[in-house]
C-alpha cells in the first residue's frame, strides 16, 4: 500500500515547470541582492557578521568576495532553471544559499529558510527528465513521469509551514491587532494606499485573514471544488504581501507551489503543450528506496519537532526569542530596545561604555539591542577584541525592551559578566530575565 501510494508514476509536469520558475526565481533573489545593495548593507561594510551560533567561523569574503559570491549563486540558478548539470547545480546553490544564511542573522528571514529547504528537497526531485539541456545531452533521461512522493514532498513541506504560521499567530497581541496596527503604522506614507492602511477593519481583515489562509490554504487548494477560490485568494494575498511588505521572491514562489495542486492535465496544456502526458499506472520501486524513505522520514521529523521546541523553554518566546528562528513564526511582533554595553578591565577596575557604532552597523545594532543571542555574540566579539589587545575583561549588558508598543522593561540581567557565560541552544538562558513580574 505504502509503494503504490509513494512510488506510483504520475506526470512530471508540474515539477518541470515548477524547475523553471524556481531556478529563475533563485536567479532573481541572487542578482537582487548585488543591485538593492542588500550585500553591501549586510555583507560588505560590517566589520563582522552574527552567524548562526556555531557557526562563527561563516564570515563574509573579503573585498567585493560576496559580489561575486553572489553572482556565481546567480548563475547556478540560471542553470537549474535550464536543467544543466541539474543536480550538480542544485546542490551548489544548496550549499551557497546555506552558507549565506548561517552567515548572518541581522536580514534574517523566514522565507530565506524556506529557500534552503526548498534547494535542499530539489537536489533530490527528477526535475531536468524534461524540457532540459541535460536532456538534449543525453536523450535517455527524458521522462513524462515522476514518483508520486516528489509531489507529496512539496506540499508536506507547506503544509507545515502554513500551519505553524497559523497557529502562531493565535495570541492576545495578534487577536486584538496590537501588531497589525504597528506593522501598518510603518507604511502610512505609501502612495495612494497608506490611508487605507491605517484603517480598522483592513487590520481586522488582515489578521484575522491571515490565521484563516495559513491555516486552510493548503487543504483548500487540494479539494478540487475549492481549488479555483483558493488560488485566487493566494494570488491577491501574495501580491498584497509582495507590495506592502516587500519580501523579495517568497510571494512568487509561493505562486508557483500551486502547481502541484492543480491536475497535471491542466499544467501540461498551458506550459508544456508538445509534451506527451503520463497516464499510466506504473509503479517503480527504487533500489535506494529505505535509504530515500529513511532521508525524508528524519528531515519531516525535524520539520515537525523545531517549531514545537520553544514550547520545552521556559518563558514566553516572544520575549527571550528562544526557539525562534526556524520555527515560521513570521511578522508577529515588533521589538524596540535601549542598550548599553560596558566593559570593566578585571585587572584595573575601570570601566568603558561601548558606543554601537564604532562596531556595528544600524541594521546589527537594532539586532544587538533587542535580541538576546546576538547580544550575547557581541558581549564575546567585544572580550576577543580587549583579549586582542591584551586585556581581560567582562561584558556587562543594560538592555530594556518593548515588546509590541508595552512599556520597557529589563530583558537581560545588568549582573552578569556574558562574556563569561556559555549560550544555551535547547534550554533557557538564566541571565535572560522573566518577562513578567514575580
């Protein structure tokens, strides 16, 4: 039962023009980068970058380095969208985009995760069987078909993420559009549109939408009398998020996922029209088939388990952001902060407060005023660089944040030297302070 569910043959279409659209995409999102002057900003002028903890080592080439990083991450899309040396060029990109993710923390986005994923899964779909130079290379490759499981491993992966999206945004500050009305207090001065804005019962449609779409999204597009509704709510949502929010090429990806939950008949006819359509019932077991089954069975299971883990920490995530990142809780809050760092000489006792900007970039200090593993990064940059010079000394942090418009209140406890303390990945940090009063 499981292999004639998994390992049926269907048509490949979709996936192929799926292929396309994404190797552009990645293209677009790379090239994107060099001319917003998004590297620049992120990558070139800051002395150093926040990584990922464990991942220090992850830095920015020198120079114009990531220009050209950037470029060559570029070129490796073109040639997904091409289907030339498919596998090879996907898993490059892969580990690029992986690279530059890790690198940094002060961009950081969740759809920046999403496309890591994404590449990761495409490294192991057949998706250059059709319409592809490796194709016209080596005429044996073609294939009208594909497993049924690289169908059912994209929208796995959606589903999880439109649903922790969902059920993240069920809380107080979100029901009662706290955070709604922060976000689009921001975009007042659009043209044309800022008024509307700002009105009440768009905040109230917006958040309320929002839960609703992320959570039904996926079930709706695969019940075929809803389809047609569903993918035109997905339409207006992507392109309203796309302009008001200017995510880069998450709106557009998302677009394209649609493709796998229309019939492929219907794909084949629009975008593949001298393709021969697949409708036989072949099944074909893989020789790697545990070794492939046993991959994705570890790789859903992180998918599920990351979200839930701040759960398991104690205090609210939203005020110590442990357990944050990676777990698609995207847009739901707004955090304002007031930080100060002083470095006492253990030797002489003298004290000297920091000044942000002899170190940081705007983008990094408004990271490294409310976040607390990226202060916590910067208490042991700042120890490395007094240790540099012969000095040994303690980081201390004052640090008051305002978590969705509430008053400031103290998230990092003034007492303790952090340069000297260990960072806890999977547990609570006792030097974060709780967010509520005793």
């Amino acid at each position: 039962m499981l292999n004639k569910w998994l390992f049926k043959n269907i048509d490949n279409s979709s996936l192929v023009v799926f292929r396309i659209i994404f190797g552009l995409l990645c293209f677009l999102e790379s090239v994107g980068a060099i001319f917003t002057g998004w590297i620049k900003k992120t990558l070139v002028e800051p002395e150093f970058t926040f990584s990922f903890i464990g991942f220090e080592w992850l830095q920015p080439l020198p120079g114009n380095g990531m220009y050209y990083y950037y470029a060559v991450m570029g070129i490796f899309g073109l040639l997904i969208m091409v289907g030339y040396k498919y596998r090879l060029s996907a898993l490059c990109f892969t580990f690029m985009w992986s690279a530059t993710y890790l690198m940094q923390k002060s961009s950081y986005n969740n759809h920046y995760y999403l496309l890591m994923l994404l590449s990761s899964i495409m490294v192991f779909l057949p998706a250059h069987k059709y319409a592809s130079i490796d194709v016209k290379l080596n005429p044996k490759l073609k294939s009208f078909s594909m497993p049924r499981w690289c169908r059912l491993v994209i929208i796995f992966q959606l589903f999880i993420v439109y649903s922790y999206a969902s059920i993240a945004k069920l809380y107080p500050d979100w029901l009662d559009l706290s955070v709604m009305e922060m976000l689009m207090k921001g975009k007042q001065n659009y043209i044309l549109i800022g008024d509307l804005l700002q009105q009440k019962w768009l905040h109230y449609m917006l958040a309320y939408g929002g839960i609703v779409f992320d959570g039904l999204i996926v079930p709706l597009l695969l019940f075929k009398p809803t389809r047609k509704y569903a993918f035109m709510a997905s339409i207006f949502f992507h392109l309203f998020n796309s302009f008001v929010f200017q995510i880069g090429i998450f709106p557009y990806l998302s677009l394209a996922f649609s493709l796998f939950f229309f019939e492929a008949e219907t794909i084949q006819k629009l975008f593949l029209k001298k393709k021969l359509f697949y409708n036989s019932d072949d099944i074909v077991i893989p020789k790697l088939k545990t070794p492939l089954l046993a991959i994705f069975s570890v790789y859903f299971l992180i998918q599920i388990g990351l979200p839930l883990r701040h759960h398991f920490i104690e205090d609210d995530v939203l005020w110590t952001e442990e357990g944050h990142r990676l777990s698609w809780r995207m847009m739901l809050r707004s955090k304002s902060g007031r930080t100060s760092y002083r470095v006492e000489n253990k030797e002489s006792g003298k004290s000297l407060n920091i000044n942000l900007t002899d170190y940081l970039s705007p983008k990094q200090r408004r990271t490294a005023s409310t976040k607390p593993d990226v202060i916590w990064q910067f208490a042991q940059h700042l120890k490395q660089k007094f240790e540099d010079n012969n000095q040994e000394v303690a980081v201390y942090v004052d640090c008051k944040i305002s978590v969705n418009g509430k008053p400031y209140k103290t998230l990092i406890n003034p007492e303790v030297d952090l340069s000297s303390v260990e960072w806890n990945t999977f547990k609570h940090n006792e030097w974060i302070l709780p967010s509520k009063d005793d």
